[in-house]
C-alpha cells in the first residue's frame, strides 16, 4: 500500500512538473512570437500611425520596409473624403532606434531635408514629449536657426481650398534653434522655436513673377506655457503680409492684413480678393 501510495504521489508530481513545463513553454512560444512581431513590424504600422494623427492630412504612400528601417512617399492631402493631394519628389527613408528613454527618429530625403532630421519621443505620465535631435537640453532662444529641410511651396495645393486656388510657387523653409512639444493629458504645450520662411513667392493669381518672401514665426511665451505666440512678417516684395495671433494646442488664431505695395494694386487685386475680406485697399487676414 505505502509503495503504492508513493508511486501515485510520485506520478501526481511528474504531472505537475510537465503542466508547469507546458505553461513557461507556452509562455516562451507568445513572448517570441510578440518579438518577432516587433522587430519584423512592417512600415505600414508607421503610415497608420502617422495617417491617423495628421487626421489623414499627412500620409507616407507606398510605404516599404519595417517600422525600424523603411521608406514612403510623402504626401499631402486635404484629409478624409478630399480628392486633393500632392506628392513630393523621391522616397522619404527612416530609421526608427529605441533608447532608454524612448525613441529616436532619423529620416533623410534627397529633395527637401537639410541633412538628417532627428526626433526624439519619450512617454509620460498621461502623455508624450517629441523633440527635436536627441531631446536631451532644452530649447535655447538665443541659439542660432537650425534650418530643417526646404519643401517646394507647390506641395500646400494638396490641402485643397485655399491652397488648390491659391496654386503657390516657391519655396518653404523650416528652421528652429530647438523645439519640444508636450502632450499632457491631450494638451499640446510648445517650448522654443519655430520660424517658417516662404521664399520666392508665387501665385497663378497674380501676373507677378514673384509676389515676395515671408516669415511666419511660432514661439512659446515662457517654459511651460499653453499659449504660444504667432508672428507674420513680410521679408521683402509686391505683396505685403503682416499678423500675429496664438496657437493654443488645440487651435490657432491669426489676425493680420494683406496689402499691395504702392503701384501693384492692378496686378494682386484678384489675389488680395481671395486673401481675405477686403476693407478698401486691404484685405483682411482672420484664421480662427
């Protein structure tokens, strides 16, 4: 009876060892399979993604590769339903590294970017941080421009109205001496610089070769601030801009006016028309 006993109770053992056996191989199977499904994540992960945040405004077209190393066509478009869009020139290629504190993005394209543009995005407590290089210091006001990359001013017709119209040439150039950017819990809250220049203007309204070259510069108000300061200024040429407003995370205000130079009233009326609301010689300028 007692070895009886001890054979059963030996048996019942074994059982549990080969059940716990079974468990930590079943374990092991999912941890690898979810590995393999990481590192092999194919770059359509990151066109969703990114499709999704623009709110289908942003899209990377004829995306190839994996989440980690892959390549897209950039495109512009006027979101969910719009028959409008505008491809750039090329492939835009990245490559996407996680670090310690999160992960850091480099992406190349030989049409537009100046070099490597480097983002940094890190989680936290009820939201993200993304920066721009590695996100390690902080913005800095007094530090030189950065320029970013040029786009073709073409490339905005995607949007659809006004820009389908508008039907811009030129050039558009993104420079900051540092940016961060903070979502806390779904607040957008900027810290630093951005200053976008549009050089060389043109338009399919307007018989003038060129109408002129503009700066529209965001910048926050202080460290942790919601509200960040908007200024539009006219760098030189025929047609003259001029506003400010404030872009609060979940929207943007801009009050300003357009105006010919003296002697161009006849060859930007039809253009001053569609800027904005006319009020004599002046069209004016009201975004949100």
């Amino acid at each position: 009876m007692r070895q009886a006993g001890a054979a059963t109770a030996e048996h019942q053992r074994w059982q549990r060892l080969q059940r716990a056996g079974l468990r930590w191989a079943a374990w092991g199977a999912l941890l690898g399979l979810l590995a393999g499904l990481v590192v092999n994540a194919p770059a359509q992960w990151l066109a969703d993604g990114l499709q999704q945040a623009s709110a289908g405004r942003l899209l990377l077209a004829e995306a190839r590769g994996s989440l980690w190393n892959g390549s897209a066509v950039l495109v512009l478009t006027g979101g969910a339903g719009s028959r409008d869009a505008s491809a750039l020139p090329g492939r835009l290629h990245w490559q996407l590294r996680p670090d310690w504190r999160g992960l850091q993005l480099q992406a190349q394209q030989g049409c537009c970017i100046n070099g490597d543009l480097g983002l940094h995005w890190q989680p936290g407590w009820g939201g993200y941080t993304l920066a721009l290089g590695d996100g390690r210091a902080a913005p800095s006001a007094g530090a030189a421009n950065h320029v970013i990359g040029h786009w073709p001013a073409a490339w905005l017709a995607g949007l659809g109205t006004p820009w389908n119209t508008l039907q811009l040439g030129g050039l558009l150039q993104l420079a900051s001496p540092g940016m961060r950017l903070q979502s806390t819990q779904g607040r957008l809250q900027l810290e630093g610089v951005l200053a976008l220049e549009l050089q060389g203007v043109s338009s399919r309204l307007s018989p003038l070769p060129v109408l002129g070259s503009y700066r529209l510069r965001l910048q926050s108000q202080a460290a942790g601030g919601q509200a960040a300061s908007l200024q539009l200024d006219t760098l030189d040429g025929a047609l003259r801009l001029s506003g400010s407003g404030t872009w609060t995370g979940t929207g943007l205000r801009l009050r300003g006016q357009a105006q010919a130079a003296e002697g161009q009233d006849a060859a930007l009326s039809n253009l001053l028309n569609i800027i904005g609301r006319r009020q004599g010689a002046l069209s004016v300028i009201s975004i949100g």
